[in-house]
C-alpha cells in the first residue's frame, strides 16, 4: 500500500480477520492485521475494526491474547493521529433486505458455504472450525438432513 500512495499510506483500512489472524506460517499473531493497517494507513487516516476479537481466548499461545488483548503498536498509532473505530456489525439492521436480495436472486452468497451438515454433525463441525481444517468456511446445520444426506 505504502508503494501504491508514494509512501503516504492509504486513507482508510478495515481489520476484518480479529483475533484468529495469523501468519504465512499459521502461528497466531492476533495484532498482526492491526500493526499492519497501522503502518499502512495515512497520518489522520483511518481504521475501521470489524474481525472478531474476544474478551478472551483460553486456547491462545500467547498470554496476551488469553487475555482478550492484543500488542498492537499503539505508539505509532497514536503519532499518526489515526482514528480507530470497532464493534460488531448490526446485523439485525440488514437481514431483512439482504434476505429480499437473496430470494430476488440479486444476491448469491451460497459460494462461500463449504458444507452442509446434519444438526448431529453440528459438534464435530465446530471442531473443524475451531482447529482452522482446510476448506471450512461456513457451515449450514440443516435439521432435516440425517448423517449429511438431505431427507425428503
């Protein structure tokens, strides 16, 4: 980004990774998409947080983020004079119209769906989900399929 505005960084940048970001590697880093976006970003710009970050995270390696929190580099932050921004998105504000969108066939955001699974597969799901396996992005729990097959 750096290079693309001579140096000046961007006006804006949103952090939509939270506390699960992590390196090429796979270690977690849970400040990493931050520091990034605070190096990136102008003087007087801004960044928007919108990843999940949680109270805290008992399965984290780090003793920062067990704690819900994270080392960001707040010093350069705050030189820069940026706005940070953060909260959960109000979801309840746009269902309705996303849903009309979605039966007008205006909207189709079926591609990220990775799996669809049976309410009694819905425990191992979350396992997958929690230790990042490959491949599962969002998962829909149909109660009317028994053992993955769709009952009629």
């Amino acid at each position: 980004m750096l290079d693309e505005t001579m140096g000046l960084g961007a006006d804006r940048g949103c952090e939509c990774v939270g506390y699960q970001a992590h390196d090429p590697q796979g270690n977690e880093d849970n400040a990493a998409t931050l520091n990034m976006l605070i190096n990136s970003v102008r003087f007087t710009g801004g960044i928007g947080t919108v990843g999940v970050f949680v109270p805290q995270d008992p399965g984290a390696k780090d003793e920062l983020a067990k704690q819900g929190k994270a080392a960001i580099d707040f010093g350069t932050h705050w030189f820069k004079g940026q706005t940070m921004g953060s909260g959960q998105a109000p979801v309840k504000r746009y269902n309705r119209r996303l849903r009309d969108l979605i039966a007008a066939g205006k909207a189709t955001p079926s591609w990220i769906v990775s799996h669809e699974i049976s309410l009694d597969q819905a425990a191992d799901a979350y396992k997958n989900f929690d230790a990042r396996s490959k491949g599962w992005t969002k998962v829909l729990i149909k109660p009317g399929m028994s053992n993955g097959k769709k009952e009629n």
